[in-house]
C-alpha cells in the first residue's frame, strides 16, 4: 500500500487521469491548435496577397515616374526651343 491504496487502486488513478489528460489535449487540438493553424494560414495568404499589391504599385508608380521625366525632359526641350527662336 502506497499513502493508503493498493497498486491496483492507484493504477485505476493512472488511468483515469490519462484518460482525462488525453481527452483535454483533444479538446485543446481541436479548439484552439487547429482554429490556429487555419488562421495562420489566412494571414499567410493575406500577407502573400497584400506583397502583391505592393509590387504591382511599385511597379505602377516607376512607370509613372518614368512617364513624367520623359514629359518633363520634352518640355525643357520645347522651352529650350523657344527661347532660341
């Protein structure tokens, strides 16, 4: 006897303490590990969706700049011009 119970008593506790420890780490996998993981997912997606945006803007926004230096470059050319003439 161990602190009153029998080996056969206290391995009954065991049990039904790993039985209880497994169906709460269960729960805990399936309430809150698995929402988790499928919400790291979408923040995932989303962060890889949002890198894109900002790629495409970058990409808009040089070609924007480039656009405006050759415009620029034409008017300094036509106010070079007309101060020659």
């Amino acid at each position: 006897m161990i602190f009153g119970l029998t080996i056969a008593e206290w391995g009954t506790i065991v049990v039904i303490a790993s039985t209880i420890i497994g169906f709460l780490n269960n729960v805990l996998k399936t309430n809150v590990k698995i929402p988790l993981d499928e919400v790291r997912k979408e923040l995932k997606d989303i962060r890889e969706q949002e890198s894109t945006k900002h790629e495409k803007i970058d990409e808009d926004v040089r070609g924007l700049d480039s656009r405006v230096s050759n415009v620029e470059g034409r008017v300094q050319a036509l106010e070079g011009q007309k101060g020659v003439h």
